[in-house]
C-alpha cells in the first residue's frame, strides 16, 4: 500500500493545481459564495461488498456507521475530515472485529472533476444473498472469515463540457450555488486496482492473493435541479468500459479482458450563504477479472448527511461605491 499511498498524494497535487487553475463561469447560472473557509459535521455510513461470479458467493464485511467534523481551505481542494465509528454492537463477537480504511478524495473546478478512492478492508461474513436481503441479526448467523483481506484504490476523472453554466461542485460538496438548473455531459478516463489476500481455502482451492488492474474510459451525464429559493437536487451517472488483467505472483497476464463499471452520485442541498444542509450518496460497481477462473463484482456506497457553515466571507460592496469616500 506505501507505493499506492505516493501515487494517491502525487494525483493529489495535481488535483489541486487543477482545482485552483480555472477562468471564472458565468454568473447568471454559478454563485461564487466567497468564503475562505468552510466547516462541517456529519453521520456517515460506508458499504463495501464482492462478489464471486465463479460460486455465487458474496463477502459482507460489518456495518460501518458514525460521526465526523470536517475543514476545507480555499486553497487546497480537498476535505480533511476526522471520522468516529459508533456502530451498533453486532449479533456476535467478530461483528466488530473487521478493520477498515476507507477514504475518499474528491477535486473539482469548472471544467474537471476528480475522484480518488482508498479503501482497504479485512475481515469478511460470506453468503450466497447480497447485503440487501439480509437483517442485521442474522449476519452473526454467516460463516465469518478473518483471513480475508481486500484492498482497492481507484482514480476516476472526467472533463465536463458545459463548464461555463453548470458546476459540479455546487451539485455534490455545496462549494458553489447552481442559480438555474443546468447539465453537461462528461468524458473521462479511470484507473482501478484491486488485490484480494486470503490464507483459507474459500476463493479459490488455494490459499490466494490475487491482484487485478484496470484502464478505461468513461463517459456519462450530471445535471442539477434548482427549485424554491434554496433547494438544489443533484444527479450524476457514468459507465465505463476497461481493459482488465490479473497479476499474479509479480507476473502480468497477457490476457486481456473487457470490464464495465458504473458510477453514480447524487446530493439534495438546503443552501443559505452562510449555511448549507445536505444529504449526498456515492454509489459504484467495479468488475474485476481475475483470470479465466475468477471473475469479481465491487460494490463500494457511501452516504452522509452534512450540516456545513461557510466563515471568513467576502464583504458586500456598497450599492454605490463612491458613497463610502463622500467628503474625501
């Protein structure tokens, strides 16, 4: 992961060249809110399921659910947030057993939007239903397997076209206010790896540890909805089409496969200049192609309800300028 963690933070700096690099759009459809800093809570809940074409089986890891506070600076793009798990007590001892790291970080400005998500998860109940067909209670009832380790880091980016009347950043961080409801479609390229770790015998009839990278483009459609004085509804779907292999043991399969994926990301905001009331959602499924034998679905969600406040705005200017220096 230390070779993944360097890449993260080299695409990182070049988001935020991105990010601060960009002419103004056009303020009919696009407020600036002029704030230098931004503050906010939230209540997060974060999903992470895969699935085994080849038995059928889906790998569940616990619930994960809690509380953050969160800054964002003007002048790097990026949220710095600290999160606190408060996950209800599970229905057996390995419930809260399961380790996670799961970050996500996001840079937009008027023409781009860019994504980088880190997740890392250990610890798997198994089942042959997907998490949505199974109560809470029941999962302590699954064979749970420890062993089970699954790290995927991913770097999504698309050009939005009709970058002069729609912002992407006021749809899903709130960072801009849309004035007029307006959409754009997008194209873009993304990268995808996954490696999965087990010393049991439940993937495979071996122990495994199974790595696949992915390559493609992308293309897609986002659009908000502003109605009332406040109200701004938030829709963004992609699909992709990649160029999958499998690594191996330090050995790079020369066998290609074709792997869809599809991204979505909506948001409803409340915004006021100073306050901004939200609830956004992060939704992807990722296929992976491990081989001939083994073929994976990732399925990643995040939700989170935010209450942001915006401090250190710019100053209103007088109606008449020349009122202020009167007598000079």
């Amino acid at each position: 992961m230390n070779n993944t963690l360097r890449l993260a933070t080299l695409i990182a700096l070049v988001l935020t060249f991105c990010t601060l690099y960009g002419t103004a759009q056009n303020a009919n459809y696009v407020k600036k809110y002029g704030h230098l800093l931004s503050v906010k809570s939230f209540l997060y809940n974060d999903e992470f399921t895969f699935r085994n074409k080849s038995t059928g089986l889906n790998y569940i890891p616990a619930l994960h659910s809690g509380v953050g506070v969160g800054v964002w600076c003007k002048y790097f793009p990026f949220d710095v947030c600290y999160r606190q798990e408060v996950s209800p007590i599970g229905p057996d001892k390995n419930y809260n057993n399961v380790k996670s790291t799961d970050m996500q970080l996001r840079g937009y400005n008027r023409f781009f939007a860019g994504d980088i998500y880190i997740q890392r998860y250990s610890g798997f109940y198994e089942s042959i239903e997907d998490r949505f067909h199974i109560k809470s209670r029941e999962i302590g009832e699954l064979p749970y397997n420890p062993d089970i380790k699954v790290s995927q880091f991913d770097m999504v980016g698309k050009y939005i076209f009709n970058n002069e009347e729609f912002s992407y950043k006021a749809g899903f961080t709130a960072g801009e206010r849309q004035l007029i409801s307006q959409g754009s479609a997008t194209v873009g390229a993304a990268l995808y790896y996954l490696r999965i770790r087990s010393d049991s015998l439940l993937l495979k009839e071996q122990s495994c540890d199974l790595r696949s990278c992915n390559i493609g483009v992308n293309g897609g459609y986002a659009y908000n909805y502003v109605f009332g004085k406040h109200s701004t509804l938030f829709a963004s779907g992609m699909i992709g089409l990649n160029a999958s292999t499998s690594i191996f043991k330090g050995w790079v399969s020369d066998k290609i496969h074709l792997s869809p994926v599809f991204h979505f990301k909506g948001a409803y905001w409340l915004n006021y200049d100073k306050w901004s009331f939200g609830i956004t959602t992060t939704y992807n499924i990722i296929h992976h192609s491990l081989g001939d034998e083994m073929t994976v679905y990732v399925h990643t969600r995040r939700t989170e309800v935010v209450v942001m406040r915006r401090i250190w705005m710019k100053k209103k200017l007088p109606a008449n300028p020349s009122a202020g220096v009167a007598g000079h």
